[in-house]
C-alpha cells in the first residue's frame, strides 16, 4: 500500500504547519486560510473571492509586477482559489528556490497593501470574469443550484459576488476582511518537497512570525435544511443543461465515506459508473453524465449533473431517477461491494501522485479536521462500509421527496 507520513506541527505564533517529505525536484508550498465566501459577512457577497484577486496586488515592499515575477523569473508558478470555506495562495517551484517561495508566500499574506489603483483595474477583470461565467450554462448551473438549495445562508452566495457588489468594494473592506480572518489560529501552512522538516520549519519561523496570533473565532451560520425544489428556466443556448440532487452528509458525519462510495458508483470518473453505462453507453443521450458528492463543516449536498439535446432530457432524468431507486433498493453484492472499493482506493491512489493537489488536501483537511488521516486509515474505513451501510445512506439521502431540480432550456 502507497503510504503517506505528514508531520504537523505549531510554529512559535501559532500557525499550523503539515509537511510532507517527497523525492522531487519540484516542491510545493501553501497558505490555506478559514475565510471562504461561507463567513462573508451582509453586504459582503463575493468579497473573499475579490480580495484573492487584489493580494497579488502589491504588499508594502512589492509592486504587482514584483510579485508576478518573483517565482515566475525562476520557472515557478504562483497562484490562488477561493472556495466556500477557504482561500489558498499556493506555489510550485524547483526545490533550490523553496526559500523565495517561502518569504514571498508570507509576504502577500501578511503585508499586502492593496493599492487603490489596482484596486479599480481589478473590479474590471472580475466583472469579466462573471460575465463569462455568465456565459457559460454548464459552470453556472452548478452555483445557481446551490443558490437555492441554500437560500437565506451564505453557503448559498455565489464566490464571485454580483456585479453591483462587486462594484461596491473598497479598500477598507479589504483590510477589515483580512484582519478579521488572516490571523495564526486561521491560517496553515502545507508543503511538500524534498526539503529537510528542520529548514523547513526554520524558515517558516522566520518568514511567518509577523502572523497577528490574536485568535478569532471564525462564525459558523449553522444551516437548518430546505424545501426541495424543482425549477426550469431558459438560459441554455444548444443543449439543455440539468443538476439533480440533495443534502448529503458533512464532513463531521460518518456517513461521508458512504455517500463518497455511492456517488462514486452513481456517475463517478470512471467509464464503467452506472449512469456513464445507462445515459452514455447504451442510449447515447448524453456527452458529459457525472455525479457528485460536496461536503461543508455542518451539511453537504450531491448532485447528478447531465447536458443533453432537448428531446432526451426526459428520458434522461428518468434514467437517473430508476438508478437511483435501485441504489436505495437493492443492496449491493459481496463482488459488486468489493470492487467498487478497489475502485474508489485507487482513484484515491492516483490522486495522491500529484505532489500539488496532495498539498492543498494536505492544508484543507488539517484546516478543518486539525488532523491527517493516515492512507491505511482511509481505506480501512473505506473497506469496512457494508452493503446495509450503503442502502441506508441511499434511502436517506436519494429519497425521491428529499431530490431537488434545476433545469436549463433552451432559450
């Protein structure tokens, strides 16, 4: 079995640090923060996401173009995401240039002065941003159906804010935001690389000790559930587009790796997934046929999503509807169980053969887990769900009168 062996531990000010040893000339750093679009707070919506954009903006001793360039001179990449719960500021790099990285990373963390200037050039390219996300029926689905599944909770904003919030933003929300949330109880620190932990500690020590420690407990809005929906609107140019879907377990739940096995089953990336055999394979319905599973810290949802030409889309839905219906009414058998585990154990596997992608998991699981699970813990977990395990989180979470819908037509 691939194993892993992080070790965490607390720099001076408090910031959590996971680092991973790996045999590469290439070594990855990042800098995951507890300030996602989630905490935003009213009149806020898409701040978290705006204020990603800015802090490459200039830092007390930097220019923009000083930041862009410092990794970049040296064959580096720099770059950032905003997710419901989380901003990262990550880089790749050549090991040789790991402390540059470091005091970079700390910098634009730390010291970013957002200037007024780049400020306004900034609200323009993340306008354009939504307009092509706009434009773009099949991404936006995805934020439109969360919008409603979690309406009246900011896990239902969209990262990107609106244009008229957006245009609202000014310098002084970005400092507030960042003082309220960038502090070392906030904040970890993941890395990867053939980098001794010793210097590497040393160094985070030395480039991170101006991390504010005072501690800021991040407000969790808890959500309390929704009314399932079904909705059709036209907003589709060629083919129409459509999520099916529910709340699904937390992070917190054990039920989690159960609902990770079924939706892995239901429309995973593997060809052999059941809705890929039914609506791709045998009926040709559709292209792009997939399921997925999002957990957050209190709920979670799932969804189906498929686009199709408008004659099938019928057809289609109750395609994923009867494979539904069998998920929650029959159980799985002893070799259909066993290999949808070796199965699910080895798209784990390939995942962790990006040094990159095992970081920024690495920094997110320690940011709200503050732990690591082990490999062998993953998949002893993984092969101990039974077949009666799975019907259960089926019949809970797929039951038809908990399913929501939204539809994109053709306009």
């Amino acid at each position: 079995m691939y194993e892993i062996k992080p070790e965490v531990f607390q720099l001076s000010n408090g910031i959590r640090v996971v680092y991973l040893h790996a045999s590469s000339q290439v070594a990855h750093l990042g800098v995951t923060i507890l300030a996602g679009s989630r905490f935003e707070g009213e009149n806020e919506e898409g701040l978290a996401h705006f204020l990603e954009h800015c802090i490459f903006k200039g830092t007390k001793k930097r220019k923009a173009f000083h930041i862009l360039s410092r990794l970049d001179s040296v064959g580096g990449e720099l770059n950032a995401f905003t997710g419901k719960e989380e901003i990262c500021i990550y880089a790749s790099f050549t090991k040789n240039h790991v402390k540059r990285a470091s005091e970079l990373l700390a910098d634009i963390a730390l010291n970013s002065s957002f200037p007024l200037k780049e400020i306004q050039k900034e609200k323009e390219i993340v306008l354009d941003e939504i307009n092509s996300y706009l434009d773009s029926p099949s991404d936006k689905i995805f934020d439109d159906f969360e919008a409603y599944l979690f309406k009246g909770h900011t896990l239902g904003n969209n990262i990107l804010g609106t244009k008229e919030s957006v245009n609202s933003f000014t310098h002084e929300n970005l400092l507030d935001y960042v003082g309220r949330f960038f502090t070392a109880n906030n904040i970890v620190i993941s890395f990867v690389g053939d980098i001794p932990v010793k210097q590497v500690k040393a160094m985070l020590e030395e480039d991170f000790k101006a991390c504010k420690q005072q501690s800021y407990s991040v407000p969790t809005n808890d959500y309390t559930g929704q009314t399932p929906f079904k909705i059709r609107s036209k907003e589709a140019n060629f083919q129409v587009h459509s999520v099916i879907g529910g709340l699904a377990p937390s992070y917190n739940q054990e039920m989690r790796r159960g609902m990770t096995l079924l939706t892995n089953i239901l429309g995973g990336p593997a060809l052999n997934s059941r809705l890929n055999l039914s609506i791709r394979e045998k009926y040709g319905y559709s292209y792009t046929i997939e399921a997925n599973y999002t957990p957050y810290v209190e709920t979670g949802y799932w969804s189906v999503y498929f686009g199709t030409d408008p004659k099938y889309l019928n057809k289609s839905i109750d395609l994923v509807y009867k494979e539904l219906k069998i998920l929650r009414e029959k159980k799985l058998g002893t070799l259909q169980l066993s290999a949808a585990k070796e199965q699910l154990k080895g798209h784990m596997a390939l995942g962790l053969d990006n040094n990159s992608g095992l970081m920024l998991g690495l920094g997110k699981s320690l940011l709200l887990f503050n732990q690591i699970d082990t490999i062998e813990e993953i998949y002893s977990s993984i092969d101990k769900l039974t077949a009666s395990e799975l019907l259960e989180v089926a019949n809970q979470y797929f039951a038809e009168e908990n399913i929501s819908e939204l539809i994109f037509e053709i306009e």
